[in-house]
C-alpha cells in the first residue's frame, strides 16, 4: 500500500520541486542576490548542497556591503570569520553603524587587494594594524577625520601604502590623510567636506607649511576632487594642485575637477595638467571636468585634439564667446566613443524676456547635431537651461524627436520645458478654445478659484479631448520610442532651488518658473509610464501638474521604480496632488527610497498609512517649508515598515515638537535597526546647519540633499 501512495506521488503533476532539482549554476545566479552576510548566517543553514555553494569563490571573492541595513555588527563578523581565506575585495562604505571591533576582523583577509571603508569611523591606530596585516592590498578608501596623525602609522602600515594603486579619502577635517605615503599612486580620488571654522583654517595654514612632504604623483593617471561648499575647501585643493607645479605626471587620462559655486583663479598647475594630458603620447583621455572659469576653448580643444574622451562634464562652462557643445562638434573628432556627458546650465545666450534674469536657453541645433555624433551616448544631462520648441507650423524638428535616435541612453536629464509642444496660451491672441488647464501662465504660482478647470482624464481617447492629449504628449512619445530603455529621468524646472541647503539658511522664496514649464502637466507624466524599465526618478518644479492624476498613471506602468524624488508640483501655496499622490505610493510596491520636497505639505496619518504600503521602503526624506507632520502617524508608520532605516524630516512645528519625535524614535527602533538615522529638524531654525554637519555622510549626499545626479560622476568607468 505505501509502495503505491509513493508510486502516485511520484506521477503526479503537482509533485513538489526541491532545491536538489536545480542546476548549480541557476542557484549560484539566484544567491549572487542575497546579501553576502545572509549567505553565511542564514541561506547556508538550510541544507548541505547551499551550504557548499555559499561557499563558491564567484560569491565569496568580492563582499559588497554597501546600502546592506541589516548588516549586524555579528553578522558581519561571522562573515569575515568563515570568509577570510577568499576575500579579495571588501567595500563596507556607508556602514557607518560597524563598531570598530567589527572592522578589526578584515585583518583576517590576508589576501584583501580592495579594501572600502569609507563613512566608517577608522582611528589611525586601526588603520595602521589593518594596513600591517593587508599585504596584498592595492585600493583603499577611507575618511579622514579631526585628530589623524599620519605620525602613528607604524613601519608596516606606511610601507602598505607605499604599496598601492588607487586611494580615495573623504576629508573631513583639513588635512594631507595618509597621501604623503603613497608614491606609487596612479589614481587619487578627493572628497573635501571640511567644515568652516577657524581650526579648519588654521589647519590649512599648517599644511602649507608641510607641503613639501607631499610625493610628486608621477606615476599618476587619474586625479579627481569633488569639494563641498566652502573656502576651506577651496583652500585645501589649491593646496593639493600646487604639488602638480613642482612636476607634472605623464600620461594622466583623467582630470575631475568640482568646485560648486564661485571658483578661485586657475591655479598654473591646471593649465600644465591639461598640457600634459593633450600631449601624452599612447594614453587617451578618459574624462575631464573643470570648473567654469578654468576652462576654455583653447583648453577644451587642446584636449579633445587627441581624441573625445568617455566622460566630459562641461556643467556650467558656458561663457560669452565660449560654448562648450560648439567647440566640442567643431573639433573635428570622432565623437563615438563619448558615453558620459553633463551640458547642465550651458546655453547660447540669455533669456531676455520669458525667462528670469541670467538663465540661458539650450542651442537645440547643436544637441541635435550632438545625437547624430554621439550613438552610443549612456547618460546625457541637460538640465539647468531653457528649451523653448517654437519652429514654423508644419515642421517637427522637436528636441525630443532627437533624443529618441540615442537607442543606448540610459540615464537623462531634461528641463521641464522641453516637454512643451508650443509656446504659451499668452504668447498668442486667445480665444474661447483654449485649455485653460495647461496653458495659463498663472497655473501653478497663483491660487485661483478652480471651478471648471478640468484635470486630465487618462479614459477620453476620442473626439477633441483625446486629440488635444495625443498634441500634447507627441514630442514626449517621440523621444520614449527610442529611449524605451531608461533607467534614470530627471525633469527640473530650469530655475528650481531646493529649500533644503547645505551651508546656507533655508530658502524662504521660491523663483518663478519658466512659462513654457506651465504646459507641462498630468498628460506627460501619464505618457511617461511607458518607460517599463524605469527605476529612479527626478520631478522637480511642475506647475503644469493639477490634480496628480498623471502620477498615479506612471508608476502603474513603471511598476519597478525603486527611487522616487518629487519636488514643488503644482501650486505652491495649496498641495492638490496630495490624493493622486497617496494612491501612487500604493503602486509603488519596490520603492525604496522617496524624497518629497513641497510647501505646506501635511504629513497627516493618511499620508502615512499610503506610504505603509511601500514595504520595501528604506530611506525617507521630506522637506517642506511651513508643512506639518503628525507625531503619532510618523510612529505608527516606522513601526508598521521595519525596513525603513533612514528617517529624515525638516518641515515646521517647534524645536520641542521634533527633538521628542526623535527621541522617541530612536528609543524604540534603535536596538532592532542598527542602521536606524533619524534627524527631525525645523526647516527655517537657525542651527540647521550644524544639523546637516552631523548626519551621516553618504545620507546627505545621496538623498538629503537635492541635485542633478545624471552624468555627474564618470561611473561608467
């Protein structure tokens, strides 16, 4: 009789199907998405044959630690535990929540060659047993903090410098870090977040003193430094160009430079650097970036004379008498290879009567002479300018029509009015005709009465109605027909400032924005949704967006959108999207990270309980000058979503209000999330400054704070 069950167990279609049934191969491709301290502490407990193949070196060789919330200081060290022998690279940056116990366990990892600990809290003496007990390692990342003493490096950790290729230091105090040990460096990437102050400064002043310490950087191919707002920062890089005047390294394929807001004069190393990169023989440039005033035609052009490098980041550079696209097409060079570039804020010339005062509009005939040029284009950001399409009746010629032919683009950005098919309702003589609801100049930066304005209805696909949408959203089809496969979209206002500041107290006024943007609404965000591959996404300073509807139509066809950032739509004084948008969220089912900028926003508890239903929602960020929040729903919602690690709110209520709020969170949360950071602020309070200082680095830069991302940084390489 048993033999028989078992005989029709075995013929029967809903037999079930163990993990034996499967090849090595389709488990192995399956695991490499599990955290690599779940491999170890969980998946290899389940059974033998997944206890051997968490074991695989293609899973063990390369430990990749970064955004892993759930990373417990136990886990992680069981892991370095079990996995030393196979470790070749570590990256643990952003894990700023490791204990330093924990970080000891790396020395284990003998054959280390990649080590990242950046964000991590790394004392000299740390540094110098990890560096003694890596012999074999040849990158590392790290951050430089108050009180490093490069003096405390032992024998052994200096000459395990002396030993590496790659070095990348976030500087958060004036300082040289352990630069004047590594000779043999061929790639030095800088990040100068020191704060203003007056030890600062005079730490500056010390390093001038010491500068002659500095190595010259001969074998050097790569030289980048990305600086946060400041003169000390200033300071600290004119420091580090000056050792490039003492002698100029051959053969450098790389120069990234960024200097947010004014930059001092050229320093004379940069115009030997350019030289040098212009006259190297057998190297090609790979990426170059310059401040605004550093660069020029002669410098671009001496460049791009031996061949258009991979990255070019001309943000900003445009000057009278200077446009970096035109010198860019007129070299005469074989533009194919380019995949990265950033033209945000660069234009042919002033606005002078439809735009604010000093804001340029793109030069559409040389970005589509760029489309023809560049095929194989991966990220392309031009944000930060106007596009105003207003070409005879009859002719398309539309910029969106030539972003369509770049079949590779993978990330893009674009100003809210290149999505406008015509000029203003107000530019023409109007009659009773006209769609009050898109058009008006008014729409979005004045509360009016709203009775009759009607809002799009994504249903209506005939008579008038339907072909008033399919006019508007044309040029938006054309570009989605080519650009099926993007990954990143940004739509910014030309003119939008983010109320959130780094430095500076927050901004109480919000600019005007372009007229063309007010055409811009719910007909071309709904048209957006065709974009299946989508997973972030950037709309800042819509005017045009009335009700939201069309937000509710994209994220049901983007239904893998995984970072989500909306800023100042609609009007400004009254939130009308809040409805459309709380039934968004409930589609956004792997969503994991929303950043919401917007006036008088009201985080009540139905705001919350929609945002409940992002279950994989891990970081939130809301920024509103005079909204408010509902202590009770923002409590119930951090407990009811576990995998919500960063909370960070700066809207109004009193200081008391948000410091309990705070508290309370952390209290409760803080020994089941170790990752947890909540920062709860008054948006207009006069010590926010010191707060943002003292968040967590790689939450500030990645989410807290707004900015273009699109092509800002050369990753391709």
């Amino acid at each position: 009789m048993d033999g028989q069950i078992e005989a029709d167990q075995c013929c029967s279609d809903t037999a079930s199907v163990t993990i034996s049934d499967f090849s090595d191969e389709i488990l192995l491709n399956v695991l490499t998405y599990v955290p690599s301290h779940d491999l170890v502490t969980n998946v290899s407990r389940v059974c033998r044959k997944l206890r051997t193949l968490c074991l695989d070196k293609s899973l063990t060789a390369h430990i990749h630690l970064h955004k892993e919330y759930t990373a417990t200081d136990e886990a992680v060290k069981h892991l370095l535990r079990e996995l030393s022998s196979n470790i070749q690279t570590l990256n643990v940056s952003g894990c700023y929540w490791l204990a330093g116990s924990t970080l000891d366990q790396v020395t284990r990892c003998k054959s280390m060659v990649q080590l990242d600990l950046s964000g991590c809290r790394v004392t000299p003496a740390r540094l110098s047993r990890l560096l003694s007990s890596l012999q074999c390692l040849r990158s590392l990342a790290l951050d430089v903090g108050p009180g490093f003493d490069l003096q405390q490096l032992s024998a052994e950790g200096k000459a395990a410098l002396a030993r590496l290729h790659e070095l990348k230091q976030t500087l958060l105090t004036p300082s040289y870090g352990v630069v004047p040990c590594c000779s043999a460096l061929r790639s030095l990437r800088l990040y100068l977040e020191a704060s203003e102050g007056w030890q600062e400064a005079g730490g500056c002043a010390q390093l001038m003193v010491g500068q002659s310490s500095v190595p010259h950087y001969q074998n050097l191919r790569w030289f980048s430094a990305r600086l946060a707002p400041g003169e000390v920062n200033r300071t600290l890089l004119a420091l580090y160009l000056a050792v490039f005047s003492m002698r100029v390294p051959e053969g450098l394929t790389g120069l990234v430079l960024f200097v947010p807001g004014l930059a001092p004069p050229r320093p004379v190393a940069v115009t030997a650097l350019t030289e040098s990169m212009a006259s190297s023989s057998g190297s090609k440039v790979r990426a170059l970036q310059l401040p605004r005033t550093w660069l020029d035609g002669t410098v671009l052009g001496r460049v791009l004379a031996h061949g258009c490098p991979a990255y070019l980041n001309l943000s900003r550079c445009s000057a009278p008498g200077f446009n970096p696209l035109h010198v860019l097409l007129a070299a005469g060079r074989d533009l194919s290879p380019l995949r990265g570039l950033n033209l945000r804020g660069c234009g042919r010339g002033s606005l002078p009567e439809s735009c604010s005062k000093g804001e340029e509009e793109m030069d559409a005939e040389s970005v589509k002479a760029l489309t023809d040029s560049c095929p194989h284009l991966t990220h392309l950001n031009l944000s930060a300018t106007h596009y105003h399409h207003n070409s005879p009746a009859g002719q398309d010629g539309h910029l969106c029509g030539a972003l369509g032919r770049l079949a590779h683009l993978r990330s893009l950005a674009l100003p809210v009015c290149a999505l406008a098919q015509r000029p203003p309702a107000a530019a023409h003589v109007t009659d009773s005709s006209t769609h009050l609801s898109s058009e008006s100049l008014l729409l979005g930066l004045k509360k009016n009465r709203r009775i009759g304005v009607p809002t799009y209805q994504p249903e209506v696909v005939g008579g008038q109605g339907g072909e008033r949408e399919e006019a508007a959203t044309s040029c938006v089809r054309s570009m989605l027909k080519g650009c099926l496969h993007l990954v990143e979209l940004e739509l910014i206002g030309a003119s939008f400032l983010s109320a959130m500041p780094r430095n500076e107290p927050a901004i109480r006024k919000d600019p005007a924005a372009c007229p063309w943007a007010c055409q811009v609404g719910d007909s071309q965000l709904a048209a957006l949704g065709n974009l299946r591959f989508l997973r972030k996404l950037t709309l800042a300073h819509l005017p045009g967006v009335l009700k939201g509807t069309g937000l509710l139509q994209l994220v049901q066809g983007c239904k893998d959108l995984q970072v989500l950032s909306l800023a100042n739509l609609g009007s400004l004084k009254t939130v009308n999207y809040t409805q459309a948008l709380m039934e968004a969220l409930k589609h956004c089912t792997q969503l994991r990270e929303l950043r919401l900028e917007q006036p008088y926003f009201n985080g009540n508890a139905a705001f919350f309980e929609a945002l409940s239903s992002c279950r994989c929602l891990h970081r939130l960020c809301l920024v509103s000058r005079h909204g408010t929040f509902l202590p009770t729903a923002v409590v119930n919602f951090m407990q009811s979503c576990a995998e919500v690690i960063m909370c960070h709110m700066f809207m109004g209520g009193t200081l008391v209000a948000c410091k309990t709020l705070q508290k309370t969170l952390l209290d409760s949360l803080s020994p089941s999330r170790p990752a947890l950071s909540v920062v709860i602020y008054p948006l207009l309070h006069e010590d926010l400054g010191r707060v943002i200082r003292e968040m967590p680095l790689c939450h500030l830069d990645e989410i807290t704070l707004f900015k273009s991302r699109v092509a800002e940084e050369p990753t391709m390489l």
